[in-house]
C-alpha cells in the first residue's frame, strides 16, 4: 500500500471517530436540553418532522448511533461485508446522524466515509 493510500485510510478513520464523538457529545447534551442551542449549520431535523422525537429521543438516537459508529470504525463489530464496503454503512449513519441535529459529528462521518471510499 502506498504511503497516500495509508495517509488517507488514518484520515477517514480520524474524521469518522471524531464524527462519532462530536455525535456522542452532542447526544449528551440533547438529553440535557441543550443541544437545539448548540447548532452550528442548517439542517432539517427529522425530529421537528415527525413531531413525536422530544429532545430526550433524539439524544438517545444520537448516542446510540455514535457507538455504532465507533464499534464499526474500530473493528469491534465486524460486517458481512468486505472492508473496501465498509464506507456505505458509514454513510448511512451519518445522514442519520446529521438529519437527527448531529451536525458538525455527521458531516465528519459522511466526509470519512466518502475517504474510505478511494
């Protein structure tokens, strides 16, 4: 492997961790009632959506999703897929992530995952 090639596997890895934990922390606040106040881009919350997600819900959805993505980044939860695919559960889950109100942490999944994919 390429010293490029390894250079941008560590920084798809890094951004998707620090994705994860942005995510994980905004969650935290969430469950505190905070994290409406705490948005640094637009989205389009699907909890105002769908009207039945409260603050507590979407915090609970934000930290679980954030273990997932840290168990899946970290090898702890091994996917029947090949390595090379794992980008695709990745991007699912930091659409999520930004579409629940995990801004900044989904956009950082999203970008890791779409390294992963080169």
């Amino acid at each position: 492997m390429s010293d490029n090639l390894e250079d941008t596997n560590r920084l798809s890895r890094f951004l998707v961790i620090f994705g994860a934990i942005l995510t994980g922390l905004h969650g935290v606040l969430y469950l505190m009632n905070f994290g409406r106040w705490l948005r640094f881009l637009p989205t389009i919350e699907l909890g105002n959506i769908l009207g039945s997600l409260t603050s507590l819900g979407i915090g609970v959805l934000l930290i679980f999703l954030s273990i997932i993505t840290l168990a899946i980044s970290s090898s702890l939860i091994e996917l029947p897929i090949s390595k090379s695919q794992e980008w695709i559960p990745l991007l699912l889950i930091g659409l999520l992530m930004y579409f629940l109100g995990g801004t900044l942490g989904g956009l950082l999944v999203i970008m890791g995952s779409l390294l992963k994919l080169i």
